[in-house]
C-alpha cells in the first residue's frame, strides 16, 4: 500500500502544481510583489526543485522494479545492493516488469536536459549582447551622468537599459536625459544600477537555461513570466530607497512602455531578457504600497509550502541514492 501510494502521489502532485502554478502565482503576485528578491529566487528555486522532482520519479519506480535485468550478473549485483540500500521499503517493494536501469537513468536524463538547456541559453544571451554591444561601439559615447558611467545614444525615442558591465553597463539616449528632469534621471540610474549589482541578467539567464525544455510545461512557463517583473520591482525598490517615490513613479509614467530596440539589434529582441529595461509604468501601483487582497498572503504562503514540500520529496528520493554510492552500497 505505501509503495502504491509513492507511486501514484509524486506524479500527483507534480501535476497539480504544473496545471494549477499560473492561477495561484496570479492571485498570490500583490503579496509576493512586497518582497520581490524573495520572491524571485524563491520561484527559481521552485522550478529547480520541481524538475528534481520530475525526474525524482525515476527511482521510486525503481524501488519497486523487478532490478536490473539487463546488466551482466556482477555489475545487476552491485547495483541491487545499491537499490536495496537507497529504498525506505525494504521487502515490501511490488514486482513490476521494468528493469530498474531505465528508470534510474531518469535523473541523467534530467541533469543533461538542465546542462544543455543552460548551455544553450548562455550562447543565446551572449550571442545577443555581442551583436547589441557591436551596434552601441558605432552609435553610443561613453559618459558620465549624475556620477554614473553610461553610454549615451542618439536614439530619439526614451531608451534606458542595462547590459552586464563587460557587454556595456547602463545605456541611456539623449531623449530620455531631455525628457526627465534631474530627479527622475537619478532614479533612472539608480534603478539600472540595481540590476546590475544584484544580478538580475545572470538570475534569468539561469532560470529560463534550467528550465528551457520543461518551458511548455503551464507552471514552468507561470515562473519564467513572473521572475522578470519581480526582479524589475526589486530595482524598483532600490531605485525608490535612494530617490524617493515621486521621482521614480515620474519617470516610470514619462518613459511608459519599453521601446523597442533598433532592427539592427535583431539578437537582442529575440532574446528579451538580455537587456533589462527601466521603463514599465504598469509597475507604478506597487509603488505605492496599495491594500494586499485578502488571500494574496495566503496564497503566497501556501506557495511556499509547496515549495518546502518540494525540498523534502526530492531530499527523500535523490538523497538515499547518493547515501548509498557514497557509502559502498
């Protein structure tokens, strides 16, 4: 009955988050929005441990597989010592008429699947901002704004984005420095600054790599749309910490919407989260620290329960295995 229970359980529950993720991250976004780092790493991890998960159903299944009958007889032996070492079933393990070696080489599976998709996204975004710092060497002068390093462009439309330091730093065009006054410049800069001392570029190229080929899964998809906007509230914060409320919620209104890059800088657009964009003037409410909806905090809770329920499951199932490699079977 508990081998019947793990079995069923684990693809279960893996299930009701995959399908139900989207509607809980919606209605619990207000309470999560309050602590948005938080927020962001607690979902990267989230997607981290639910493919853990995914594949962590691999060797429960092996726990009440028939073993590995397709290995030669030495090596079938070691590796159901190991099997009998790892499972918290003992004896009571049901026959099935899988060899335990298909199952056991799902968490491969899952690590190479994780390996290349980080892999690919890391060429992906370097290759973006390759070809965006190409075109900026052309177009954009280095200068110094308020006592920040930038590159100033010529763009006419407000244009404010930043790249890591080595692709570029802060670029600002002369239209958004002849929109805003002093005030809303600095929290500008300051708000770019944040992105790139916290991070924010490598955190997504992280999570969408993890996650790139579980990323038509709807739950999976729900946490790379959010960690974005959290990581923009959180340069937010910072921005509002050193410029104040008025200034920054100014310029957020004047800028409006990211502009779009230049066609020249076709990678870049491709690959979105290889610049990250200080304009966004729908993240103006969370300025203002409006009333949280009533099952805001308790979803958000409840999220990250799942969370921590995800954490024991994978430490229950992944960590006996290694226990038992490390110990010799």
């Amino acid at each position: 009955m508990l081998t019947a229970i793990m079995v069923v359980s684990l693809p279960a529950l893996l299930l009701v988050a995959a399908v139900g993720a989207p509607r809980l991250l919606r209605h619990a976004a207000p309470a999560l929005a309050r602590a948005p780092r938080f927020a962001a790493l607690a979902l990267m991890s989230t997607a981290l441990l639910w493919v853990a998960a995914l594949v962590a159903i691999g060797p429960v299944i092996a726990w009440v597989s028939t073993g590995p009958a397709w290995l030669p007889e030495q090596a079938a032996a070691v590796c159901s010592r190991c099997l009998s070492a790892a499972s918290p079933l003992g004896e009571s393990t049901v026959t099935l008429a899988i060899p335990a070696v298909l199952p056991l080489a799902l968490p491969l599976l899952g690590l190479a699947a994780v390996a290349a998709g980080l892999i690919r996204e890391s060429g992906s975004v370097r290759r973006a901002r390759a070809s965006l710092a190409t075109s900026l060497v052309a177009k954009a002068k280095p200068c110094t704004l308020l006592g920040t390093r930038v590159l100033l462009t010529n763009d006419e439309a407000p244009v404010a984005y930043s790249l890591p330091g080595t692709s570029g730093g802060i670029v600002i065009s002369r239209a958004t420095v002849q929109l805003l006054d002093k005030t809303e410049l600095a929290a500008v800069l300051a708000h770019e600054r944040a992105h790139l001392s916290q991070h924010h570029h490598r955190c997504l190229t992280v999570l969408r790599g993890v996650t790139h080929f579980f990323r038509y899964v709807p739950g999976t998809r729900a946490v790379r749309d959010a960690v974005p906007h959290y990581l923009e509230i959180a340069a937010d914060q910072a921005a509002k910490a050193e410029t104040g409320t008025t200034a920054l919620a100014a310029a957020l209104l004047k800028l409006g919407q990211p502009a779009d890059l230049h066609p020249s800088q076709a990678k870049a657009q491709a690959t979105p989260h290889a610049v990250l964009h200080a304009a966004g003037s729908e993240r103006i409410r969370h300025l203002t620290g409006q009333p949280l909806p009533p099952a805001s905090r308790a979803l958000a809770v409840a999220a990250g329960l799942y969370a921590v329920m995800l954490v024991a499951i994978v430490s229950a199932v992944h960590l006996p295995y290694v226990l038992a490699v490390l110990t010799g079977c």
